[in-house]
C-alpha cells in the first residue's frame, strides 16, 4: 500500500514540508492531491474542492513542480511559456503580461530565446518554477524540486517560495535536505505510506521520543558496533569525528547508559547529552 489514510493540513501562506524516505509514498500523495493519480479509497479536499471528483476543476487553481524536468527541451524558455499560458486559458494579454514579469522575477530574460533542452539545472530550476506560477496558484506542489542543483541556487529558489508564502500561496514540498526543513513552517514525515509525525520544526525536536546523546571517541567503528548491541540505544550514527545515539526513555541515564557500555568494553570515549536537530528526529520517527 502506497499511501495509508493520509491527512495533510496544508495552510494558505504557510510552506509546509514533506519528508519521508525513498518509497515512503510522496510523490503518490502528491499525484493524488492535483488529481493524477485516482486513489483506490477516500479522497481529499484541496482548496474546498473534493478530489477525485473535481481534479478537473481544481487543476486551474493548483501549480505542480515535478522532480523531473517535465517542460519541452526542444522549446526555447519563452515558447515554453507562452504554452503553459495558453494550457491554463490566459489570455495573451495575461500571458504576455505575465510572462515578462517571469522573466524578472526568474531571471530568465537573457535565455528567452534559449532552448530549454541546453539550460543547466539552476535554469532549468527557475524556468520550471515561473511555468509552475504563471497562471497564479492558490496551492503549489513541489516534488523534490532542488535535488538537482547547487546550495546557492537551493538558497535563491527558496527566497523565491518565501516570496510566494508572502503572497498567500499554500506550499507543499517535499524534500529530503534537512537544512531545507529547517525553513518549512511546518512539517510532515511520512513512512511506509502513513504520517507518523508533525509540527513546526521545533516542536518536532522538542517531542522525539529519545534522548540524543554526542559522543567523542577514537574507535568509532569498534563503538559503534557495541552500541548497536546495547540495550535502550534504538540508533547509532557516525557524524565526522563524533557519534550520535538515541537513548529510548526508560533506559536509565542516558549519558550513563552509553558511558558504561563503552567503558566495559575497554574503550575511552566522552559522551553528553545535546539538543535534538531534524535529522534526529527523522531517525527517531522512521526506523
């Protein structure tokens, strides 16, 4: 099963996040909330609308970014908006209007004429975002929409989303960089088709059910692999030159828990407890 009695709350002006493992069903999710996908049971409302019935109406008022450039590469950037334009019944007054504002939001101006097959990623990024915008969506769905590009580009197209937020769009992206969840208003975490948590970002870190611990030591493999057999620690990771583990509650103290485990093993190593980031409760929440 795909995806399992999902309920998503997505608010207007708000970005919300979307992350889950490879396979845990969102992408499908999003498929089936612009009405590509047909669900096999339920269905949802998006934007007052009732999906699957009205996928066809909703779609004048939803932009979907997909994770794969989807545009025509033998179309140049310009021809490639004047065709979503006329996709979404602009008038050519609309869209010739819109289309230079595009421009300049984008920076597409100098590559108008380009097309859009030889764009590099950043390019690409920014041509697929202003198609995904030009008719002016109430809701837009953006599917893993930066795994493609460089930390600066990721930097400016978020800028841009804020923009969009500023404006009242409602924004669900989904993701799989935690510093991008970082900016999300809220957040959702899916697994094996079904939402095992959400929040704001800090009530994520405030509610996991473990307690982090930060360990220094030298053997890391040989620790590791004593951790991983210790009861109470639920996951163990190597981040560079030091080692993270999950103290599930219960366990008794867990610097004290780890401390010992380590020391009658003959090995010397510093562990504190320390503040919980989103890749912690990632792993607290999906293992």
């Amino acid at each position: 099963m795909a995806v399992d009695h999902l309920a998503l709350d997505v608010p207007e002006g708000r970005i919300y996040g979307f992350l889950g493992p490879n396979g845990s069903g969102k992408t499908t999710a999003i498929r089936m909330l612009c009405g590509l996908l047909e669900p096999s049971e339920g269905f949802a409302t998006v934007l007052g609308r009732r999906v699957p019935d009205d996928a066809e109406g909703l779609r004048q008022h939803v932009g979907y970014m997909t994770q794969k450039f989807s545009l025509y590469q033998d179309l140049t950037v310009d021809e490639n908006l004047r065709f979503v334009g006329r996709i979404y019944s602009l008038s050519s007054e609309q869209w010739h209007r819109r289309i230079n504002l595009a421009r300049e939001k984008y920076d597409l101006g100098a590559i108008g004429g380009q097309r859009a097959g030889t764009l590099s990623g950043g390019q690409k990024q920014r041509l697929a975002l202003a198609a995904a915008t030009l008719h002016k969506p109430d809701l837009l769905l953006l599917d893993e929409p930066t795994s493609a590009v460089d930390p600066e580009t990721r930097r400016d197209f978020w800028d841009a989303l804020y923009d969009l937020a500023a404006d009242g769009t409602a924004i669900l992206v989904s993701t799989h960089f935690m510093d991008e969840a970082e900016r999300c208003h809220f957040l959702a975490v899916l697994d094996e088709g079904r939402k095992v948590a959400d929040g704001t970002p800090e009530e994520l870190k405030n509610e996991i059910d473990a307690t982090v611990v930060s360990i220094e030591i030298e053997e890391f493999r040989r620790g590791h692999r004593i951790l991983a057999e210790t009861p109470g620690v639920v996951s163990i990771a190597q981040l560079g030159s030091l080692l993270r583990a999950h103290v599930e509650p219960g366990a008794g103290d867990p610097v004290d828990v780890v401390s010992r485990a380590l020391l009658h093993a003959g090995i010397d190593a510093r562990a504190r407890a320390v503040e919980p980031t989103l890749e912690d409760v990632f792993m607290a929440v999906t293992r």
